[in-house]
C-alpha cells in the first residue's frame, strides 16, 4: 500500500470525527501514542512493536488530512537523498 493509499483509508474511517475533534487534540491522541510505541520499544514483542508503529502513522496520517497535507507528496522532500547534504546515506556530521 502507497502512503496515499493508507492516508485514504484512515481519512474514510475516522476524518469526520477526528475533523471535529480538532487538530489540538489529535495531536494530544498522537503524543500518546508516541508514548505507546515508546514503552514497546523496550520490550521484545515485534506484534506489538508493529501495532504502534501503525497508530503512530495512522494518527500522522489524521493530522496530516486536518491540514491538507498529502503525505507521499510531502515524503518526496527525501526523494533526492538527505535534504540537507543531498547525500544517500547522509553525510552529513553529527
């Protein structure tokens, strides 16, 4: 699946609601389940790694459609190496 595809798909599941419960609080969902991914990572659980690693991306997606950000465009930013040297792998110091 493309990340148009999926930002689709989480759109036609929870844009309407998530639209109206605001870009603040999305961003709080978000943050918590940052907090989530982080507390698996410290596990050795690759079902539950991937579990958060999906609701971390579905909540960006939702945030990402609030503001009329098309991700996979936003995503070509890297499509030319790092943006900062232009080098794959970076290399950038530090």
């Amino acid at each position: 699946m493309h990340i148009c595809q999926f930002q689709h798909l989480i759109e036609s599941i929870y844009l309407e609601k998530d639209s109206a419960r605001g870009l603040p609080a999305n961003f709080r969902w978000f943050i918590e389940e940052v907090g989530e991914l982080s507390r698996a990572m410290r596990g050795n659980s690759k079902d539950q790694l991937a579990e958060e690693f999906a609701d971390v991306l579905a909540w960006l997606c939702t945030m990402a459609s609030i503001c009329e950000i098309d991700l996979e465009e936003a995503t070509r930013k890297y499509a030319d190496g790092c943006p900062k040297c232009g080098e794959t792998p970076c290399g950038c110091n530090g």
